[in-house]
C-alpha cells in the first residue's frame, strides 16, 4: 500500500482558504439559498410537535444536500458550478449521503456518551467519509472504510485539524448568535438565528473536511500546481574547452 502522504495542517487550511476563494460565487449562492431554506424549516419546526417531526427530516435532507453539492464543486475535477449541475451531481448518491450521515452520527454520539474517546476516534477517521461518496462514488460501508484508509497514518494530524476546524466553527456559532441575539426568542429570532447559524457556520463545516480529503488524495491545488509544473531540464553536457 502506498503510504499516505504526510499531512500539514497549514496546508490544509491553506487548501480551505484557497478552494473557497476560487468557489467564492457558487459557495455563496448555495449558503445562501440554503440558509434561506433553513430559515423556512425553523420557521415551519415551530408549530407543534408534527411540524418539529417534519423540520427534522427536510434538514437532514438539506444538510445533506448542501453538504454534498459543495464537497462536489470542491473535491470533483471539472465539477459545474451551477446549482443545477452541482445538484445533478449529487442525486445518484443522495441517498448514500443520507445514511452515511445518520450512521456516522448515531455512532459517533454513542461513542462520545459512553466513552468520549472512541467517539473522537470514529470523529477522525470517519472525516472524510463524506467526500469518499461524493468524489470516489464509494458506496455506504465503502465510505467508511476509504475514509479510514485515507487518514491511517496522519491520525493525530489529522484530530489536530478536527480541533482547530472546530475553534474555528466555535467562532462562527458565537458570531451567529451575536447577531441574531437582539431579536429575541420569538418567530423572528428563530429566523434569523437560523439564517446566521446557516450562513456563517455551514460553510465552515463543509469546506473544513473538504480540503483535509483533498489534501489525503492528493487532490489539493498545492499537489495540482506540482504536477502540472513543467519539468526540470537537465543541464546539457558541456562541450570540449
């Protein structure tokens, strides 16, 4: 097995900083029909018990999507950049989405309540399962295991990433409910948390495990750059003095 190349954390925010900047106009026009989406759900959640059943599965099911449309723009060559093409590029695999999702989830809190540690174990090498179905097409149990492929040998490194993604993620919630504090617990309160929740910390969550895949395959504009760098010429033998 080739082993997997030795990971940077300045590299893979380098890679979060760049990928974002080169997606800057698809990346805002998903956040924030989503976000607007988001705020749709909340709003809809607040009715009773059955509208809060249903707001809990469309934002699954918008989590998912959004996550899956930008890990696509982001972690596939030649992805479109439009919403139409980025959704396209996502239906064969929806459902994948969605159990890997729930699976990963479920057992991760259940690793984290009852131990702590196995959960930030199954937190660092299920990172990337995510983008394994959307870029390599894996398959649910596929996911996992390439996910873990992907990370065996930069585990600490790669946690270390999880943690400073996750200070990173801390401020953007923070920001979120700075703004969204002076309008109250009411209807528009919900609203708006749910917009600035969406909007600030979304992108963050995705982009973050986005460029760490990219950086374990081999797939960050660092290791483009390189390969498409012309190569060395060698010097020419000198002739006779």
């Amino acid at each position: 097995m080739t082993p997997a190349p030795l990971l940077s954390i300045e590299a893979v925010l380098t890679e979060m900083k760049e990928r974002a900047l080169a997606g800057r106009q698809p990346i805002v026009r998903l956040t924030l029909l989503f976000a607007l989406i988001s705020v749709l759900i909340a709003v809809a959640g607040s009715g009773g018990a059955f509208g809060q059943a249903v707001s809990l599965g469309l934002s699954l099911l918008a989590s998912v999507a959004y996550t899956g449309m930008v890990v696509h723009l982001l972690c596939v060559p030649g992805s479109d950049t439009d919403i139409p093409g980025l959704w396209r590029g996502i239906v064969p695999v929806l459902a994948r989405l969605i159990w890997v999702t729930l699976l990963t989830g479920v057992m991760i809190a259940a690793g984290l309540i009852l131990f702590i540690v196995p959960g930030l174990i199954l937190i660092t090498i299920w990172s990337v399962a995510i983008e394994t179905v959307v870029a390599e097409r894996t398959t649910v149990f596929e996911s996992l295991r390439r996910s873990r492929e992907l990370i065996r040998g930069n585990g600490w490194r790669a946690f270390l990433f999880l943690v400073v993604l996750a200070l990173l993620l801390l401020m953007a919630a923070t920001l979120a409910l700075l703004v969204a504090a002076p309008f109250g617990t009411g209807l528009p309160g919900v609203a708006v948390s749910a917009f600035a929740v969406a909007a600030l910390v979304n992108p963050v969550l995705v982009i973050g495990p986005a460029a760490l895949y990219n950086c374990l395959s081999g797939g960050s504009l660092a290791d483009h750059a390189l390969r498409d760098s012309p190569e060395p010429v060698e010097d020419l033998p000198s002739g006779p003095d």
